[in-house]
C-alpha cells in the first residue's frame, strides 16, 4: 500500500512537472557554425519558439564533422525537453558515411517534427573566369587537380552536393573541411577557395550583392524568388537528374516524454506559421513544412526513405569515416 502510494505521488508529481514544461530556458543545439544556414532557421525558429514557450530559447553551435558532433551531444543529452536538436539533411546522409557513427539516428532520437526544405545553388569566388554554367565547365576541365571545393565536413548538405556535383562533372577537386559553411563562405568571399554548394539561406545576399557567383541551383526545378529565378537548374545545364533539396527537422534524446515532445511539436508548428519567421525564411528561398511531416512520426518515415535514398549512392561515391 505504501508503495502504490509513493508511485501515485511521484507520477503525479512527474505529471505536475511535465504540465509546467518548460520552467527554464531551452537550448537548441545547431551543429554546424554560427552565422550559416542551419544557424540562420535555428535562429529564427527560436524567435519564434520563445513567444510559445514562454522562456528563453538559446542556441548552442556545436560544430565539426559534418555536423555529427553537435547530434551527438544531443543523443547523450538528458531527456527531458531542455535540450534538442535543429539539424539537416546530414541526419540521413550520415548513416552512410561513417563507420562508427556516436549516435543511432532512428534510435537514438524522439522526432519533433520537420521545419523547412531548403533549395541549395553551386557558388564561386567572385574572381572565377567563368560567368556561367558551360564556361565553369570549361573552367573546371582546365584546371583538373587545381581546384578547391569548401564545405561544412563529411556528413554536411554542402558535402553531399559537392560529391555528387564532381561525380556527375567526372572531376575530383580538393575539399575543405569547415565546421559550417558560415566560415567557408568567409574563405570563398576572401578567394581563398573556388567552389561551394550551400543553401540559398546562406548564398542569397552575396549573390544579390555581386561578392560570390552563382551557377546554378540544385533543385529540379527553377527557383521563383525573383532574384535567383534566372539561375538555371544543373539538371538543365548538362548534368541530367542531379537534385539536391536540404530539408530541417527538430529532434530530442530517445526518452524524452511523449508530454514534452507533443509541448514542443504544439510550438514548432505555431512558431512556424508566426509572420515574422515565415517572412525571414521566405526571403532566404525557405519553404515552410505544412504537410504531414509536420508530425514527428511523419516526419521520422520521411528520414527513413531519405536515409534509403543516399545511402546507395553515397557508398558508390566510395567516401566513409571512421
Ligand atoms: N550548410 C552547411 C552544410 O553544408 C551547414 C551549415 O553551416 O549550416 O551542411
């Protein structure tokens, strides 16, 4: 009897606690750079998310490989809704390209829910000879063994767009590792390295304002944003089915309880449809979620078919980590 009535007070006292969530600010670890695209929705979304949850939400960058690090952390972290994770594509690519990745991306984790999907454009150094698609071509096949690709690590959208970009130009080029494609926009703004894919929530404002050069975008499909809406897709520029699309999702330690997560999907999908945040990314070529992924489940089956996607055809590209 006295037991029964020391788990009735502790679950209500867990159910009191939970009722409350969150009663201290938020953290949401980014792991990539402060400053670039994964940084910039996490940021944003974070605005948001503090108007829903009454209490501070911080970002915390964790970056380096590939964006596995700052998973990681958050796969040990304590489940109990104070720390989460915003991460990208790199959730289903990663499974691919280590051996020994620290985490387990379907098990390790409880699902919130997905946030965006990002279009990716192909960007040089302002000082490249070629100005468009067949002259970079020409550029590239000239320069064999010279040229210097950036990107955010192994495991990173701007790795994955970079390795299928030399394997469809039949070229390799030499990768620079960064901890986030926010310093290696930096280097490429500085010359320092030729080529990078990154999303269009990084590259819009230096392409509109003329300090990098923009070839093309990595879509299917044109982009409407009147800005880039001239950049041909590479598709149509000779390299026939390439298609890269970033998407975003949120994520909490496996074991965080069902009451938090459905407290934080309840915001993210608010924080989503907030003006302010739906403005920002609208403007950086962000298109907001408002399908069924919205839902954690939902959008775990979409991280499943993306992990049955890239898997193949990262492991043909023959590039692993330890
Ligand atoms: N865009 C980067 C990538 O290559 C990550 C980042 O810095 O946000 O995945």
């Amino acid at each position: 009897m006295k037991k029964l009535l020391i788990a009735l007070a502790t679950a209500t006292l867990a159910t009191a606690a939970l009722a409350e969530y969150p009663e201290k600010p938020v953290t949401v670890v980014v792991p990539f750079a402060a400053g670039g695209p994964t940084d910039k929705v996490a940021r944003d979304l974070a605005d948001a998310l503090r108007k829903q949850l009454k209490q501070p939400v911080i970002i915390e960058n964790v970056g380096g490989a590939g964006g596995t690090l700052g998973a990681a952390k958050v796969a040990k972290a304590s489940p109990d809704g104070y720390t989460v994770l915003l991460h990208h594509i790199g959730m289903a690519t990663s499974p691919a390209l280590y051996r020994k990745l620290p985490y387990d991306t379907l098990n390790d984790f409880e699902y919130v829910g997905m946030v965006n999907e990002v279009p990716m454009t192909l960007v040089g150094r302002s000082t490249l000879p070629a100005n468009n698609m067949a002259e970079l071509r020409k550029w590239i096949d000239a320069n064999k063994g010279k040229i210097n690709l950036a990107n955010a690590g192994l495991g990173a959208a701007s790795h994955l767009c970079g390795l299928l970009f030399q394997q469809s130009v039949g070229v390799d080029m030499t990768t620079v590792p960064y901890k986030g494609t926010a310093p290696a926009m930096t280097d490429l703004l500085g010359g320092q390295v030729d080529l990078m894919c990154d999303q269009t929530t990084n590259t819009t404002q230096q392409i509109e304002s003329g300090k990098i050069k923009a070839f093309a975008v990595t879509t299917p499909k044109r982009l409407a944003m009147p800005s880039l809406a001239k950049l041909p897709t590479l598709d149509e520029s000779g390299l026939k089915g390439f298609a890269v699309s970033i998407w975003h999702g949120m994520y909490a330690p496996k074991g965080t309880p069902k009451a938090v997560i459905d407290k934080l999907n309840g915001a993210m999908r608010a924080a989503l449809k907030d003006p302010e945040f739906a403005k920002h990314q609208e403007a950086l070529g962000a298109v907001i979620v408002t399908d069924a992924r919205l839902g954690g489940a939902e959008h775990k089956k979409f991280v499943e078919s993306e992990i049955a996607k890239w898997g193949p055809a990262i492991k043909a590209a023959g590039q692993y980590a330890d």
